[in-house]
C-alpha cells in the first residue's frame, strides 16, 4: 500500500461534538483491534503475548520483571508466568537475574524477536509519526495529554468492574459457609 501524503497542520480542523469523537474513538480502538490480531496472528503469537512483548519492548534497557509486566497486562503474577514461558520457548526473550535481588527474574527482548516486530509495525509507526507530525507541537500535548488520561480512565473502570464483581460473588455467602 503506497504512502499517503499528510496535510500539514492547519488551524482550519473541523469541529467535532462528544458524540462524533466518541464514534471516532470507538472506530479507532475496533480497527486496532482487529489490526492487533492480524498482527499477532503474522507474527505467530496471540494477542496477549504480543502485548506483553510490546511492554518488555517499551522497558527498553529497564528489564521489567514479571509483576510488572502481570500489573501493566492486567493478569495474575501465574498467567504471566505462563506468558513468559510461551514467550520464551518461541525465542522471543530470555529471563536474567536481577543484579540487586536474586530472586526476582527480569526480562529481556531477543534481538531476532525485536527485528520481526520492528519490520512488521515500523512502517506503521512511520505513517503514524507522520500524521503527529501534521499537528502543531501544543495540538500533540493535547492529544498526548488525551491519550494518557482516558488509558487511566479505561484502567480505573475495568478495576471498578472488577470489584463489582469480587462483590458480586460474595453476595450470596453465609459468614459460615466455606470461604465465607
């Protein structure tokens, strides 16, 4: 697919109402959806362990350890360890001891695993970095500021839905029953 040309920042952007972004955001997020197992799919992973690989990628020369990549997932410490198991066996990173405490594991990208995912998305990356570069510098601190404050959004939701339903299913519990 050939490039496209980018308009250049202009002050003349069209208005939008909330609803209209909203629409705009949810056809974002279900492209990137579907883009993201597409993705995954040519890359021979699943959409989890992509996205885990994507945060070790994102640590850059900070190896992350397993908590932390398990907290930025949103899965339990043992689904990520069964991540990192796949991760590893398909040669996409290797597991080092950290150097300050022996017990905790850090993880690391494979330089092959890192090249697959870079020829992949870097021509994406590329167009994107592009249409930035068609806004003016205080229109990206907005959208970057946008970006930052609905992801926390999104994550404070999914936590309140999921003390929903922790609560939800102690509802119907006796003091006595088992596990009660």
């Amino acid at each position: 697919m050939p490039d496209e040309a980018v308009e250049p920042a202009t002050s003349d952007r069209p208005t939008a109402t909330p609803a209209q972004a909203l629409s705009a955001m949810d056809d974002l997020i279900a492209g990137s959806m579907v883009g993201q197992q597409e993705m995954a799919q040519r890359l021979g992973v699943n959409v989890t362990d992509l996205t885990t690989f994507a945060y070790v990628l994102q640590a850059g020369e900070h190896l992350v350890t397993a908590g932390e990549l398990a907290t930025k997932v949103h899965v339990t410490t043992g689904a990520v360890t069964g991540i990192l198991n796949r991760l590893e066996r398909a040669g996409w990173i290797t597991r080092r001891a950290d150097p300050t405490d022996r017990r905790r594991v850090r993880v690391a990208a494979e330089p092959e695993a890192v090249a697959r995912v870079l020829a992949l998305y870097g021509p994406y990356y590329e167009r994107l970095t592009a249409l930035f570069a068609s806004y003016a510098p205080d229109e990206i601190a907005v959208l970057t500021d946008w970006f930052r404050r609905a992801t926390e959004l999104a994550n404070a939701y999914r936590e309140e839905l999921r003390g929903q339903e922790r609560g939800a299913g102690d509802a119907g519990r006796s003091p006595e029953a088992p596990g009660g």
